[in-house]
C-alpha cells in the first residue's frame, strides 16, 4: 500500500511556474511508475505526464510538452512536476498517482492516488 501527500498547488499568472511535490510513504517509493494527471471542472480525468521507476525518459501529453518537467528523487520517496509558462487552460486539479507494474497514460491503469491539488492559473 502507497499513500501519496500531495503539495504546491496555488494560484499564479498566465506564463508563471508552479512546481508541485508528491511525496510517499515508506521505502518502496523506486518499485513504483509515478504520474501526473489532471481534471478541470466538468471534463475527464486527463494524463499529463510518467517517470520510470529510476525516472529516465519521462513522456507527457502533448498539450504540456516543453512547458512541464517531472523529475523524481527517490531517496526523498518524492517526484516533482515543475510547470513552466503556464496557461488558463492549465487550471484543474492535479493528481499524482503509482503504479507497480506498468507505465501508462490512462488514469484506469493506476492503484494510488494522490488528494489533489488546485492550480489555478488566471489572465
């Protein structure tokens, strides 16, 4: 069982950066995939990006593409997504989430699940 605290959601300008935290309990934090999601008001659950388990070669949607990093640190049991230029259209709730066995991009394919956290990017 993983338990995953997110942190670092806030409101910011259009072409501003946020960098979110995900933190995970215990020390099997390097046995999991860890991703990125997002959901804004009265659309679906949408993928934003993955880490490997030793965080090599992170893919993301193609909507964050160049604006978003995600990085891990495993002996911090955390991983990060930086998010740079940011845009209103970026605003939703963020979820980071784990998976033992897979890298995916759908929200199905994951077991663990962060709280959430709001970012809100305004004009």
């Amino acid at each position: 069982q993983v338990q995953l605290v997110e942190s670092g959601g806030g409101l910011v300008q259009a072409g501003g950066s946020l960098r979110l935290s995900c933190a995970a309990s215990g020390r099997t934090f390097s046995n999991y995939v860890m991703a990125w999601f997002r959901q804004a008001p009265g659309k679906e659950r949408e993928f934003v990006g993955v880490s490997s388990r030793i965080g090599a070669s992170p893919a993301y949607a193609d909507s964050v593409k160049g604006r978003f990093t995600i990085s891990r640190d495993n002996a911090k049991n955390t991983v990060y997504l930086q998010m740079n230029s940011l845009r209103p259209e970026d605003t939703a709730v963020y979820y980071c989430a784990a998976d033992r066995t897979n890298i995916g991009r759908s929200y199905r394919q994951y077991d663990y699940w962060g709280q959430g956290a709001q970012v809100t990017v305004s004009s």
